[in-house]
C-alpha cells in the first residue's frame, strides 16, 4: 500500500491518511484521517477514523471499529470485530432536540499500551487505558483500566491473573 491512497479495490483510503512503509490493507476498508505505523496489517472490513492512531508492527483483524480518541501503541493485537467507544453518554440529538453535530461533543480516549492483545468480539469502553502487555479476553467488556501484564476477561472485564510468561 502506498501513502498516495491507492489501495485495495473496494476500500476508501482519504487522502490525509497517513501510513508507514509496508503496511498491509485488506478489502472493504474505510480508513479516514488516522494514522498507521510501519508494518501493521489491518484486515477486511475495518473502519479507523480521524485522530485514531495506530503504531508500528499492529494486527488490526477483521470486522473490527477503531473510533476517534483512540491511540493503539506498538505491537498490539486486535481481534475480529472489536470495538471502541468514545463518548460515555452517546445522545442523536440536543436538549433542544437538533440533530448532534461534531461541535456538540467532546472526544474521550482511549489509550491501549505496547504489546497489548485484544480478544474477538470485545467491547472497549472510552476513558480508559489497557496496560502494557494486557491481554483482555475474547467478548470481554472493558469499562475500566487494564493493569500492565494481566489477564482480564467478561463483562465487565476482571482481572483473572498475570499475563507475565503468556
């Protein structure tokens, strides 16, 4: 894939995208004013918007959402079709009941740490930071920080061990 956005057919790179020497796209993405690090590999059927941030050396899998507020570090693992949330107490419309735009809204982080993994099927929650070398189990909800080097699994996500020597 080429930083000038040519990319797979079927998929929408923009133009202000920025991706790292050798990453790899699949088909049926949808990739807009985020940036990718060298040697990441994101799968069919991702999203990543704007002001999301993945690093180097990332597996993004298939079916997977990474929203804006959204910095993923070095090394880390998503699975299929995980999603990230940010907005605590999402609403379609105003008090004054107006459609939201982007003025009505603040943008809340998340921040998953170097060498993280994240099972299939999770649901990470904003404000909230997975720790280094974390693991959070499949279908997990994460609704608060992940320490470094654990194991967490369920809904809401629990600590079950270390994940030192996994």
């Amino acid at each position: 894939m080429s930083p000038s956005g040519e990319g797979p057919s079927f998929s929408r790179i923009a133009p202000d995208v920025r991706l790292g020497a050798d990453v790899r796209l699949g088909s049926f993405i949808n990739l807009y004013g985020c940036s990718v690090g060298d040697g990441t590999r994101i799968g069919a059927f991702v999203e990543i918007q704007k002001n999301a941030t993945v690093g180097r050396n990332c597996k993004i899998s298939s079916h997977s959402f990474v929203c804006e507020g959204v910095i993923i570090e070095d090394n880390v693992f998503i699975g299929h079709g995980v999603t990230f949330i940010n907005d605590t107490f999402p609403r379609a419309t105003t008090p004054e009941g107006a459609l939201k735009g982007d003025s009505d809204w603040v943008v809340e982080f998340t921040v998953v740490r170097k060498g993280a993994s994240i099972g299939s099927g999770s649901t990470i929650l904003s404000n909230v930071t997975i720790g280094e070398n974390a693991i959070v189990g499949a279908g997990s909800t994460v609704t608060r920080d992940v320490p470094p080097n654990t194991i967490v699994a369920g809904n809401p996500a629990k600590i079950l061990r270390s994940a030192v020597n996994e």
